[in-house]
C-alpha cells in the first residue's frame, strides 16, 4: 500500500497549515484540534485513529515509542521530523515523502528526517 491510500489523523503538534494542504492534495485528514481532542493522551489518539483506520501524522516520538515498545495498535504513524518549524519546511517533507511513495503495510511507523534538502525515510514495519 502507499501513504496516499490511507485517512490521517493530524496530531496537535501538526500545523493547520498542513493538514489544509494535505486536504487539497485529496487526502482524507482528521485534525486532533479541530475535533477538540487537545490534551488527550497519545494513546487514546492511537486508539481514536484505529477505530478510524487511520494513520497518525505527528512530530512527537512519543506515538512510536508507545507502538514499538508499549505494543500499542496502530494502523500507521507518520512521523515527521524535525517538527515545530515553519510549515512549509514540513509540506516540503511530505512532499519529497510522496516523490518516494514507499511501500507501507500496516502496522508501520515512518520516521521521514529531513536535513536542507535531503529527506531520509525509514519504515518500520511492526508485528500485527
């Protein structure tokens, strides 16, 4: 499967820049604040985002951490890094991510890191 066939589920920590641009690129996005879900623990958003078979778009560790270790279901975790930075510089991730389109098949996590112009992408594919 490929990113693109998956619902998303933008963290709190994504820019509403973002996730309007992902909606006009015809990705179908839930956003964490827009459904009023601040302060909810990172495992009820994994939980929410199953329930939705959705993958979670994040900047936060945290989400892989409690999938890899805490064994925590997940559909996905789109892990996007560094985070907290201007908007642009993360649709520039995402879209150099797309230009890959890497093989996914859930459960996953993908860390995409991008340095200047140079995005290095990890999958992890997890035990069901």
């Amino acid at each position: 499967m490929k990113l693109r066939d998956f619902g998303m589920l933008t963290d709190e920590n994504v820019d509403p820049d973002v996730v309007v641009e992902l909606r006009s690129r015809g990705f179908d996005v839930g956003d964490v604040c827009e459904n009023g879900w601040q302060g909810r623990t990172d495992a009820e958003l994994l939980r929410q985002a199953v329930a939705e078979g959705r993958i979670v778009v994040t900047h936060d560790s945290d989400f892989g951490t409690l999938a890899i270790l805490g064994g925590e279901p997940v559909v996905g975790i789109l892990y996007l890094r560094p985070g907290h930075i201007d908007p642009q510089f993360t649709i520039d991730t995402i879209d150099t991510l797309l230009q890959a389109d890497p093989e996914v098949d859930p459960p996953f996590v993908l860390v995409a890191r991008r340095s200047g112009t140079t995005v290095s992408i990890r999958v992890r594919h997890l035990s069901p």
